[in-house]
C-alpha cells in the first residue's frame, strides 16, 4: 500500500493480517472529522478499531496519530493500549455495574485529586445531558443514559481519537435516533478523529463526513461520504451500499462540446456527463441512483421527460408507507430498472403491476465503473 499522506491531527491507519480475521485497510481521518466505517457484519470493521486501540496487533502497517507513531511493525513499534490515548465506546458500553454513572466516568480520569476527579466527571456528564443522574448505577439507566455514560468516559481520557463500535445496537430504535442527533451536536464540540463503525448506511450518511467501505477484510472506496455513495468505485462497492441499478453497457462516443459522454445499453443510447477515462468501444458497468430516476406523468408532459427516456412493463409496485417502491423490466434487460416514488403520486399515475411505464435517467445521475 502506498504512503497515506501526513495531516496535523489527524489519524492515520494502514493495516494488512490475514488471519483470524484477514483486513487490509488503508484510510485518514482528521481532527474534526468523524469517519464511518461500514460493512457487513464479520467484515473486519471492529477488528480495524481494536488495532487502532492496540488491543490486536496485525501482521503489518503503520498507524499514527496526532504525529505520534502507535504501531510501526517495520521498525518494531508498537505501543502498549494504555498509552495510546484512545476514547473506546464498545457495543455493550463495559461500564462498572457497582459504580455510579459519576464513578464510572472519574475512574477513566487520571493525574488529579479526588475532588478535581468528581468535578470533571459532572462536567462530562453534563456534556452528555446526563445532569441530575450522577448518583444512579447502570441498571438504574436506560440503554441511551448507558451509552451516553460509555461515552463520557471515553472522552474522560483526554484522548486523541473517538472510537465508536456499533454504539447504537443495545438500544430501541426511537432512542437510536435521538442519540445519533446527540452524537451530531457532540461532534461539533470535538477537535479529535471521530472512528464509527456501523453497517447501517442511513446512520453513516447522517452522521459522517467521510466513510470506508469494508467487505471481506478489504477496504474497497473511502472518500466523503457523498463520493461513495453517488460515486463508488466498483461493482462490489456499488452492490455493498445496496445500489440496485447497476448495468452494463459500451461506450459509443464522446462529445466535448456538449460534454456529454454517449453509452449504448442494447438498442438504446443514453446520454451522460462526459467522461474520457474509458475509450470509445470499451465496455462497461454503469449505474443510476433511484433518486436519479424520474417517473413520466401520465398525460402531462413535461420538457424533462426527454432526458434519457426508458419505456418498461410495471413487474413490482409495492406500497411501503408514504412510498412505493417500482420494478420496471426493460425489454432486453435481465435486471429491472428499480426506482421510489411517493404513494401518492403512484396511486396519481395508477402504477400497476402489467402496465407499462415511462421514466426518464437523469444524465448528471448516471456513473460509469470499469468492468
């Protein structure tokens, strides 16, 4: 793996074992950033975090932070846990169940007196909205105030980097959305590399500016968290973070002036953005976002319609809520053109399953990825 470049604050990570759990990870994350790291479970996401905590030691790589250098197995360095300075939030937040919520946090804080131990302690639970329940035990907390707890002793340690391990699985889901809102507002009131590891990519994308992607072990795209999502560099990334449109098609041309690249898909041209890293006559995948799709009314015309306009037979029209969700096979095509459109406006058009329909595939929406 290539150099990861060095920036003040920040966090530099790149990792390779193969076994127990193979992991070739390479990513920065800088001070005032919170980096999401997402994949499916067994991955290799929470192995990443306890090599960073040094509570795993991987075959080879380098990690540093802040300037100091945790881990370098080419010069034989690798820094015990307990002098890494790292704030770690497990999945089942490990608080001391005979300690109270204030107890539990002074007895991460180190280097003063008692009193000024208490002070600090209120002072982070404070941060955490938890004033008023210093005195209560864990079991005397709900998941939220445990978590919340969990993560005012992490920073209790003064550290150099946030780590958050699924730190919203123990708890209901109405709660998991409040805390995530908690979790934004504390973010802005940190000057430290923020590491989340998640596999639900709705929690990544609120909450992170950046992410990793992780399957198998292997980071496949990090990037911000729009690049990855709207632009993954692969296939395997494209169908990790659930894009459900992906196609293959060949470049036909290129027109400069009118920057727009021109791709075959069957006996259909569709336009989009140009793009001259592939060679006219090269095959390739291609994909487009369901919120890149725009459904033709019926009846009703409108200029935006001509953009790249596909015709196709209603093979699903499932009503999930306030949206449903349409399948549209295109004659040709193995794999339907997926797309979400509110109810209303499906009930409108009187989507049904047999009937053919119109939509059209914006150009800007459209990216193209090697085969």
């Amino acid at each position: 793996m290539a150099e990861t470049k060095q920036r003040p604050g920040a966090l530099h990570v790149k990792v390779q074992q193969k076994s127990p759990i193979p992991l070739t990870v390479e990513f920065t994350c800088g001070a005032h950033e919170l980096l999401a790291i997402v994949g499916p479970s067994g991955g290799g996401k929470s192995t990443c975090l306890r090599a960073i905590a040094g509570l795993v030691r991987p075959d080879s790589g380098k990690i540093t932070c802040n300037g100091e250098t945790w881990l370098d197995t080419d010069a034989g360095i690798n820094v015990p846990t307990h002098r890494r300075r790292v704030g770690f939030v497990f999945q089942q937040y490990g608080l001391f169940p005979h300690l109270s919520a204030r107890e539990n946090v002074a007895a991460a804080i180190s280097g003063t007196g008692k009193a000024a131990r208490r002070a600090k302690a209120e002072e982070l639970l404070d941060k955490v909205r938890l004033a008023g329940l210093e005195e209560r035990r864990p079991h005397e907390l709900s998941g939220g105030q445990q978590q919340r707890v969990a993560v005012a002793r992490a920073l209790a340690r003064e550290p150099s980097v946030l780590l958050l391990d699924e730190p919203f699985s123990a708890v209901d889901e109405a709660t998991r959305k409040r805390l995530q809102l908690e979790m934004l507002a504390l973010r802005k009131t940190l000057s430290i590399p923020v590491l989340l590891v998640t596999h639900h990519l709705e929690e990544a994308s609120l909450l992170a500016g950046h992410m990793c992607l992780i399957h198998r072990g292997r980071a496949l795209q990090t990037g911000t968290t729009f690049d990855v999502l709207q632009r993954p560099v692969s296939t395997d990334a494209a169908r990790l973070i659930g894009e459900p449109n992906i196609f293959e098609g060949r470049i036909a041309e290129h027109r400069p002036r009118k920057k727009q690249t021109i791709i075959s898909w069957g006996p259909r041209t569709l336009e989009v953005a140009l793009n001259r890293d592939f060679a006219v006559g090269a095959k390739v995948k291609w994909l487009v976002p369901m919120s890149e799709i725009i459904l033709h009314r019926r009846n009703r015309p409108s200029r935006g319609e001509r953009e790249n306009p596909v015709e196709g037979v209603i093979g699903e029209c499932i009503e999930v809520g306030d949206m449903t969700r349409v399948t549209l096979r295109v004659e040709g095509e193995a794999n339907p053109v997926q797309l979400l459109v509110p109810t209303h406006t499906a009930r409108r058009n009187k989507l049904a399953l047999g009937e053919k329909a119109r939509v059209s595939l914006l150009a800007e929406g459209i990216h193209l990825m090697a085969r």
